[in-house]
C-alpha cells in the first residue's frame, strides 16, 4: 500500500512538473504573440507615416523607401532573430524619418503628423513593455527547463530553451546632446 502511494504521489508531481513546463511554454508563446502584435500595429502605422512626410520631403525619396523597405522586411520575419533584427532595421529608419521631419516646420505643425507621431510613441511604450514582459516570461520558462527535476522531464519531452529578445549594440550607446 505504502509503495502504491509513493509510486502515485511521484506520478501526481511528474504531471503537476509536465503541466508546468506546458504552462510556461505557453506563457512564452503568448508573450511573443503580443510583441508580433503591437509590431504589426507599428508597421501598418508606418505608411501613414511616410505618406504624411511623402508632401513635404519630395527630395528625402532615399529615407522614405528605406522605411518601407525595412516594413517589409518586418512582416516577413519570422524567428526571434529575424524579427529583432527588422525592428531593430525599422527603429533606426524611423528615426532617419523623424530627423528628415525636423527640417520641415511646416510638417512638423501638420496635425495629421502630429496624431501619427504620438500613436507611434504610445506604440513604442507598449512594444517595450511587451519585450520585458516576454523577456521575464522567457526567463521563468528557462529557469523551469534547466533546474532539477522539471529540466529531466524537459529534456525527455523535448522542451526547448526560449530564446530572448534583445536589442541592436548601437541602440545601447548614450546618445550625443549638443547645444
């Protein structure tokens, strides 16, 4: 009897230590779900954007087609990398896009850029807090992978790592002020 209930009680925690790698997994895939989200809301926010700026800078025709470009590329990706990789693409192209509206005070007044500029900062505030929450909800999942004794059931269930989200070298630098 006593055998039974130890040989139960280690079934009960197996599937209680399965159940919760499941769960984290899922956690990690709804994370990513809500970054991919909020970046298609920035990319279809994108052309909007360009095409205020399209009347006013008939010349920057180079930084406009990049930005479009590097949209593209973004919603083509796939993978973390191939992600992190267009948005970080598409970060430093809108701020190319935002340095070329500097040299149009009339476009910079425009309403129409204005309401556009400041959805594209609020979408900015969520897409970063999407990546933390992602970046936290990864490292629970990993931790769960690697410590004993979920990361046996882990390996024999073939429960693999996540990888995190991270950002361009360059956009780590202090950026330059002058006066």
């Amino acid at each position: 009897m006593i055998i039974v209930l130890i040989i139960f009680l280690l079934l009960v925690y197996f599937v209680y230590l399965y159940n919760s790698l499941v769960q984290f997994r899922n956690r990690v895939e709804n994370a990513w779900s809500q970054i991919d989200v909020q970046l298609k809301r920035r990319a279809d926010l994108v052309p909007n954007l360009v095409e205020a700026v399209k009347g006013y800078a008939k010349h920057e025709k180079s930084v406009l087609e990049n930005v479009t470009k590097v949209r593209s590329a973004l919603m083509d990706a796939e993978s973390v990398r191939e992600v992190e990789k267009a948005d970080n693409m598409l970060t430093s192209a809108l701020k190319s896009l935002f340095a070329v509206a500097e040299d149009y005070p009339d476009l910079k007044a425009n309403e129409n850029f204005l309401e556009l500029q400041g959805q594209l900062e609020g979408l900015e505030d969520k897409i970063a807090y999407s990546r933390q929450f992602y970046n936290d909800t990864v490292l629970m999942y990993n931790n769960k992978c690697q410590m004993i004794p979920s990361n046996l059931i882990a390996s024999i269930f073939n429960f693999k790592e996540a990888e995190f989200f991270q950002v361009e070298e360059s956009t780590r630098e202090v950026p330059e002020v002058k006066f």
